[in-house]
C-alpha cells in the first residue's frame, strides 16, 4: 500500500505542473510502443493463420479458407516428424546438462570468492556475446581436425556449450541475493554442509534453476546456426525448414510452429504467475 | 582438512562446466586458428604450414561481402537504435505495473523459431503478397516493384530479428535512472528536452552501448536474413563462410575468413567502448 502511494506521488506532481504537454507526449510514446509490438507480432499471426490454411496443393503460399484439418495430419510428413522428435530430444539432453554445469558455475561464483573466477567470468561473456557464426565454424573446425563425426551428439554438445553461460548467470544472480543467515540457523541446528545445501539453499534456487533451464531449452530447440554447423546429415526442426525454403513450406510445418509457440507461451505464462505467487507468500 | 574440503568447494563446482566451455569453445578458436593456417584439400588432408595466403586470397576474393556485412549492421543498429528507444522510454517511465507485461510481449517473436520468423517475412513481402498485391492493383506501385531481394529487404529482416536486442539492455538502463534526478533538473528549470538530452540519455548509454554490442555484432555475421530475403546482390559474409564450410569444404579459406570477421568486430568494439568511455569521462571532467 504505502509502496504504491510512493510510486505514484512523483508521477502526479509532474502531471500537475505540466498537464498537457505530458499528456500528449505520453499517448504519443504509448501509440508508437504499440505499434512496434504489433510489428514484431504480425508474422506470428502470419504463420499461425497459414496452420488453418485449406490449401489444395503440399505448399502453403495462398489464402483458401479455414481448416483445422492439418492439426490431424501434423505427423504425415515423416522426416519433419523425424527432425522434430530429433530436436525435442535434443533440447531435453542439452538443457538438462547445461542445466547442471551451470548451476555450478553459477552457484560457485554467487557464493565463493576464489582464483581463475576472473577469466571465468570473461570466458561466460564471450560465449553469450560471440556470434554463433564463429562459435559454430569454430567447433566444426575442431570436429573435423579431430575427423570427429557430426550428428546428434555434437550438436548437443554445442547446445549445452552456448547454454552454461546462461544458466550460471540466472542462477547467480539467485544465489547473490540468498540470505546467508537462513543456513547459518541450519547450521546452528547441526545441519552438516552437505543437509543445508540440498534442504535448505538448494529449494531455495530451484526456481532459478528452473528458469534456467527452460531458458537452455527454448535456446536449444530454436538454434539454426550453430546446429547447422555441427549436425553433418542430422536434421533438426529449423534445420528441416531451412533446407524446404526454396520449394516452399507444407502447412505442417506452420502447424508445429504453432504448437511450440503455444507450449511456450504457456509454460512462461505459468512459471511467470508461479513466481509472483511464491514472492507473496 | 576442513578448511581444504571449503577452499576446494568451488573448485569442483566450475571443474565440469568450465572443462566443457574450455573443450568446447576455448580450444575450438585455437582449431580455427590454425586451420585458417593450413593447406590441403578434403581428399589428401590438411597440414599446418603457416599459410597466410589464406587470409590474403580470402580478404582479396571477399571483402566485398565484408564490407558489405559491416555497413548492413552499421545502418541495421542505427535503426535499431532510433526504433528501440522510444519502446524503451515508454515502458521504464510509463510502463508502471504493466511492465513485465510489456517485456512479456517484446520477447514474443522469440517462441517462434528465427529461420520461420524470417520465412514469415518472405510470404508478407513477396510480390504478389498481402502488402505489395493490393497496392499493385491499386495502382499505387508498378507491377515490377519488389522488397525481396533488395538491400532494405535484409536489412529490414535484420531489425525485425534483433530490435528486443536492443530494447531490453536500453530499458534496463532507463528503469536504473531515479525519478528524482530527472525530477531536479526539471526543478533547476531545465526544459524536458533538456534534461533528456543532459540527464536521461547520458544515463542511458551505457544500456545504448551494450544494444549495440549485443545486435551490431549478432547482425553483421548474420546469414539467414540475406539468404532468405536476399539476393545474390546482398550477400553478406556470414552466406560466404557458411557455404565455404558446409558446402566447399574449403576449410582453410572458412576458417581465415571467419578469424578475419571476428577481428574486425573485436576492433570495432573496442574502438567503440573507448570512443564511448573517452566521452563519458570528459563529460564528469568538465563538470
């Protein structure tokens, strides 16, 4: 209550002595805002519109009316269905290694103070800052100087590779603010180290943890480049519609994009109204 | 034993991830290195000979496509820029609850897969599509007149890809700024443009800066943009090396050309950050 007497007072007195000048210059910043969004939007909708296309032919490039038939033969095309599983396999892999590797890097630079966490720090800065041209021409470079096969397990090893760095970030960023005293009070009741962590800080984190990983695996599920550049003759989802451009998409492709869009918009969603009610209790 | 079992504690903590981003990054560049060193073919391999040729015969066949790419993400960041600003203002002063709502909402495009985002792009654009087709029967356009293909096409799919780049460390800037600071250069009678151009963006560059680095860099070694709304007259660096890869297999020219791109957009960094870290610290001196 007093939190929001607070936040609105300085907003009312400006109003006050300006009235009409912030007003319009306001609507104004509000209409653009709006408009962006709806600029960023609009080829979702495109391709969500294409999911209920009746389209006659294989290919999707024309308005012909509603249909949900498509939804019923999402599985018809077998290497699309092949390189869907593929990438869904994938992405459970990879994000749920990265998601232990970075929880201990993440958990370590939140909590300790020790040698090398410099160079660490900049190694995690340019993973998350290099493009992932260099960083997927650069491990085929290492595959191929080793005569290493490309499939399934190198680009899992390349997803978890650009995944670390953001899960330790999330996951430090909890640990920093963790409040030391609650696992000194279990220590005090003659938790060892080792009871705290699991019963104590790591509840704590999870939800960080989580978010963490769920970040790992929407970037392992979406990633183009670096897949393309460690797959060899593995195809992934984006992979499979990358190498379909030229002759043209077939309505299912729309209808699984679709789909992922949905599922994830979903799953934020609910983490998202998770997490504000975890803050309130 | 205790206190050796809590110093070694991080230690094992970073040991296997860090060993994954030194196996799996680190010691790829130097593979990249010194294969951009090498000479040979697929069929009789490679040996490393120290080869510079390959970075000469590579700037001397590419730089067109280089140059080219640097200029795209030059003019694509600027739009960005100018683009994501105001989105960014509105939502840190103006957003008030509504602001993870708003983020929420920003960061939409990226549940839907980058190659069919910008696949997307190419059905509202081509020719005959729901942009171009009525204003052709309109009359309002020629019947020749096309975006795909074109410069602004690719450019235009590259601010579309990248604009919440450069939206969201903007408005982290902006959230950072106290409202009162803003409130007493109004209260010392400086005029609303004033105090932006005096107190909000100067506070606000540091969020500018890491915008630019996080799309200028990302944009410029992009190639899916120019290969699906492109034409071979827009070809970017990025389409270069990944061909000369994937389907060459000239690895020794790929891996030069990609060393040569990364140099270029460490440099350009660097001078930025200091052309940028020079100015601030004469603005504080002159105060």
């Amino acid at each position: 209550m007093s939190q929001a007497v607070l936040d609105r007072s300085p907003d009312t007195k400006t109003h006050a002595a300006k009235p009409k000048r912030r007003f319009t210059g306001k609507s104004l910043l509000f209409t653009y805002t709006w408009l962006v969004i709806i600029w960023l939007v609009v080829p979702i909708f495109v391709m969500i519109a294409f999911s209920f296309n009746d389209t006659k032919g294989r290919y999707n490039q024309e308005w012909s009316g509603f249909t949900f038939k498509w939804y019923g033969k999402i599985f018809e095309i077998e290497d699309l269905t092949k390189a869907l599983w593929t990438s869904l396999a994938i992405a459970v892999i990879s994000s749920i290694i990265s998601g232990a590797l970075g929880t201990g890097i993440g958990y370590a630079l939140g909590r300790y103070r020790f040698r090398g966490s410099g160079t660490l720090n900049i190694i995690m800065f340019a993973t998350i800052s290099s493009p992932e041209l260099i960083m997927g021409a650069s491990l085929l470079s290492l595959f191929v100087s080793l005569a290493l096969g490309l499939g399934a397990v190198t680009i899992t090893i390349a997803h978890v590779m650009f995944s670390i760095s953001f899960v330790a970030t999330i996951v430090r960023a909890r640990v920093v603010t963790l409040d030391r005293s609650i696992e000194e009070a279990a220590a005090d009741l003659g938790a060892t180290g080792w009871t705290t962590f699991w019963k104590v800080t790591f509840p704590i984190i999870l939800p960080a943890v989580f978010s963490g990983v769920l970040l790992a695996f929407a970037l392992s599920i979406d990633d183009f480049v670096v897949t393309n550049f460690t797959a060899g003759s593995t195809t992934t989802f984006p992979l499979w519609i990358w190498g379909s451009t030229r002759v043209g998409l077939p309505p299912q492709v729309n209808v699984m994009g679709t789909l992922i869009f949905a599922a994830g918009v979903l799953i934020a969603v609910v983490t998202n109204i998770r997490s504000r009610q975890g803050k309130r209790d | 034993m205790d206190r050796l079992k809590r110093q070694l504690t991080p230690y094992l903590l970073v040991l296997p991830g860090g060993l994954w981003l030194l196996l799996f990054f680190a010691i790829p560049m130097i593979a990249m290195l010194s294969l951009s060193l090498q000479q040979g073919d697929v069929v009789n391999g490679y040996r490393f000979t120290f080869h510079w040729q390959n970075y000469t015969e590579a700037i001397e066949a590419y730089n067109t496509q280089l140059i080219r790419s640097l200029i795209y993400g030059a003019i694509a960041t600027i739009i960005l820029i100018i683009l994501a600003f105001p989105v960014a203002y509105y939502i840190a002063f103006y957003g008030g609850k509504r602001k993870p709502t708003y983020l929420f909402l920003l960061l939409l495009p990226f549940f839907v897969s980058f190659v069919l985002r910008t696949i997307s792009w190419r059905q509202i654009l081509t020719d005959e599509g729901p942009v171009l087709g009525p204003l052709k029967d309109l009359g309002l356009l020629s019947d020749s007149y096309h975006i795909l293909g074109t410069a602004p096409a690719v450019i235009g799919g590259l601010v579309y890809n990248f604009l919440p780049f450069m939206v969201l460390p903007i408005y982290v800037a902006l959230e950072r700024i106290d409202p009162r600071v803003v409130e007493a250069a109004r209260d010392l009678y400086a005029s609303p443009l004033t105090s932006f151009r005096k107190v909000i963006f100067p506070l606000a560059l540091p969020g500018v800066f890491a915008g630019v680095l996080m799309s200028f860099v990302p944009v410029s070694s992009d190639y899916v943009n120019s290969e699906v709304l492109g034409s071979s007259s827009t070809t970017m660096i990025g389409q270069v090396i990944q061909a000369q890869y994937l389907v060459n297999s000239d690895y020794p020219t790929a891996s030069a050309l990609s060393f040569i791109l990364m140099a270029v957009l460490l440099v350009g960094i660097f001078a930025y950050a200091r052309a940028l870290g020079t100015e601030d610290v004469m603005k504080v001196a002159a105060r």
